[in-house]
C-alpha cells in the first residue's frame, strides 16, 4: 500500500467519525432523526443524488472524484 492511499484511507476513516446524514420520510410517516453513517450514508447520498438527476430529467455528471466541483473546509477553517 503506498503512502498516498495509506493517508487517504486515514482521511476517510476521519470522515466516517464526523459526517453523518439525517434521513426522513415525506406524508404522514414520522420523521426518522437517528443519524446515518459511514458505508450507509454513502450508499443514501448516492441514491438520492441517481433520484434527484432521475426526477430533473437531467444526466448526472460524468466528472472524477478529483474534479469534483466542491471544496471541503475542515471544522477547524470555520
């Protein structure tokens, strides 16, 4: 394993601690607020991202991981 994917591992891992996804239902359902993390909230986000292009009647971006176009601050720029 090389140095670069060693610490982008350590980085995920980091991430996995601190991000976490609030999931909910619309109607009558009540709301669901226990938080949802790691492989799970991955798995979420990529489905609702493929659901909101779907219902916009748009192609998703074919952009790599490196060109995403967001910038990440860390909590300790804030």
């Amino acid at each position: 394993m090389t140095h670069e994917e060693l610490a982008r591992r350590e980085r995920a891992a980091r991430r996995a601690e601190t991000v976490s996804i609030h999931k909910g239902r619309l109607g009558d359902a009540p709301i669901d607020f226990s938080p949802v993390k790691g492989a799970a909230a991955i798995s979420l986000s990529t489905r609702l991202t493929r659901e909101s292009f779907s219902l916009a009647r748009t192609e998703a971006p074919e952009y790599r991981r490196d060109e995403i176009p967001v910038r990440f601050v860390s909590r300790s720029q804030r």
